[in-house]
C-alpha cells in the first residue's frame, strides 16, 4: 500500500508545469491542512488499513516546502500507526523553499527521502523555466539536507529545452555528481496544455542524441537506470505504481487506486476544504489495466509477465525479441531500449 499526499502550493508557476497548483491562495494553507487530516482519515477507512500496511508515503505537488512541519504534524500523526517498519518516506521540495530549518523539521517528523526540483544548474535556464530558485540555491539545499541527516537525495534535472547542448547538460550532470545525491531524475521536457509554453512549442528541442547522451553520461557516472527517466537507488514509492499496487491519494488533485478503481477527490482548493472526502470514481476495465501493466512495465525495470499477454501479443513480443528490442527472462519480457519502450507497446498491441 502507497500513500500520496499533494500540496498545491507554489512561489511561481513553471512555464512547463500542469500540476494542479497555486501561487496565489497561500491563506488557505492552515484549513487545507486540516481538511488533508479529514480525508487520510476517510481514505484509511476506506482501504480498511491494519497496522503496518503503508510501505511507501510521497508528499508531492505543487511545492511541500512551502508549507511548514508544524502543520505536517496532525497528518503524520494520523497515519503513523499504519506504516511498516523501514517505511519509505519522501517529501519532493524546492531549493528557494526549502530552507535547513524546514529540512530538519520535515526529517524530525520521519521523512526519510528528499526530492529536489533543480531543473538545472544554469541560472539562464532556470530563468528561461520560470524557476525561482539560482544554482547557489540549489547546491545550498542538497547540502543542507545532507547536514541535517538525509542520506537518501534526489534531484530532477531537465533537458530538451531551446538552447540546451550537449556541453550544458555536461555542466548539469557533473555538478549533479558533485553533490552527495543518490538518485537522479533526467526528464524531457514536454509541452502541455494550459501552460505559458503550450503557445511557444519552439521551447523545446527535439533531439534524440541529446537523450541518449544525457542517459549515458548519468550511467557512466554509476548510477543504474532502472527506468525511462530515472537513475541511482530506486524510489520505491515510484516502484509500487508502476506494479499497479492500490494507493492511497490524498489532497486536491490526488489519485487513489484499489484493485480496478480510481479515486479522484476535488481539484480546486475551496472545493476540496469544503467537501474533502467526496470524491469521483472510475472503474478500470481489464483492458485499460492490461494496456497500463505493458506501458509502465516496459518503460521500467519491472517488465511485463509473459502470463497477462494474449497469444497474439506474445507472439508479437517474441518478434521484438528475435529483434533484440526485448529480452526474456524467467516468464518476463524486458526492454532494452526505454526510449522506445511505448513503440515496442504499441506493436504488441497491434497498433
């Protein structure tokens, strides 16, 4: 069992981001809070939770660091007796938010494992991104979290933005390597809808050398790729999603997931305070659940069981063996190529 928690707070809005988030409504925090306690409550009930069930816990969004410990408190409290013993805890975080003091304070709650939105190490870029962090924010914030106790860091590092090079991502990578990091997400930028970038697509740069160069120049430096986008010691959090295992989601613009359904609480905040367990609910078929597994199997170290193809499907995924496009190994197909993993779906499938 997961659980994810979403902060919907912002200092700025990213030029790339469609998270559901907020720069403007930081007056809301403290009944936000509160009504997070009120629907974690209903959520356990709901996934009828016994002690030691919760393996992993993501506190996302938006921006966590933009809220303080103090106001953490009640909601640790709350699923405290449902985690399992060396339980992964992660809290994501911005470099101009998240100070030592709330470092130390987040880690004196449990938190176990911080995620930084770096982006880049180049002020110019970070800029051009809308980030309100700089480079010196940025290696101040890893190191703090070191001092302060944290041996698990990871930070995003994002490529395929106009002006991007080879040389510059270099420059990203072994600042990154310099740092006591232990996980990197290496993201592609992509352009969403609702975004500032959304009516300028030249922002981005298609270019499938500089991939491959920052994937392998992350790998050369030690760190495993264990999927599409990410490298170093596995997030387990991560993990357990794309093993479709149920998740509690909790927050405005959360997911939760049970056996073949999903739950979606409200997006805007007022709403969310008002009504925080009244949620909206999808039931999955096994198609959809079948067309996820292969997606999210291919693309990570998970793979995809040989057991949940069709006959066309395995054969299909035998020719893409032969292909060396997949390997096989103990009832399980793998593939070799994460850059092409949702092509490799899509000739399974037969589309």
């Amino acid at each position: 069992m997961l659980l994810y928690i979403h902060i919907p707070y912002c200092d700025s809005k990213c030029s790339y981001c469609a998270f559901n988030s907020y720069t403007d409504r930081f007056d809301t925090r403290v009944k936000y809070m509160e009504a997070l306690g009120r629907q974690l409550v209903n959520e356990i009930d709901r996934f009828e939770l016994k002690k030691g069930d919760i393996k992993t816990l993501f506190i996302g969004g938006g921006t966590p660091s933009t809220v303080k410990p103090s106001l953490y408190e009640n909601i640790f409290k709350h699923f405290e007796p449902y985690l399992s013993e060396n339980a992964e805890i992660t809290t994501e975080a911005n470099p101009n938010s998240a100070k030592k003091e709330w470092l130390k304070g987040m880690r004196e709650l449990g938190v176990n494992r911080v995620s930084f939105g770096v982006q880049s190490f180049s002020n110019s870029k970070l800029k051009l991104l809308n980030r309100a962090h700089s480079e010196k924010d940025a290696i101040k914030a890893v190191e703090d979290a070191k001092d302060v106790g944290f041996e698990r860091i990871s930070i995003d590092l994002i490529y395929s933005v106009a002006g991007d090079t080879k040389e510059s991502m270099l420059e990203d990578i072994k600042t990154a390597f310099s740092l006591p990091v232990t996980h990197i997400s290496a993201y592609e930028l992509t352009i969403e809808s609702n975004t500032p970038f959304e009516s300028k697509p030249q922002m981005r740069v298609d270019d499938e050398s500089l991939a491959r160069f920052v994937s392998d120049e992350i790998q050369k430096r030690g760190f495993k790729r264990y999927e599409v986008s990410n490298y170093g010691e596995p997030c387990r959090h991560n993990v357990g999603y794309w093993q479709l295992k149920d998740y509690m989601g909790v927050g405005a613009g959360a997911v939760g997931f049970k056996r073949d359904k999903r739950y979606y609480p409200h997006t805007a905040i007022d709403e969310y305070i008002a009504k925080p367990c009244e949620v909206g609910i999808e039931e999955l078929n096994k198609e959809s659940i079948l067309i996820e597994k292969l997606f999210l199997g291919l693309r990570s170290f998970i793979g995809v069981k040989e057991s949940i193809l069709s006959e066309k499907m395995r054969s299909r995924a035998d020719i893409l063996r032969e292909e060396n496009i997949l390997r096989y190994e103990n009832g399980v197909f793998y593939c070799n190529d994460y850059f092409i993993a949702d092509e490799a779906v899509l000739y399974i499938l037969g589309e």
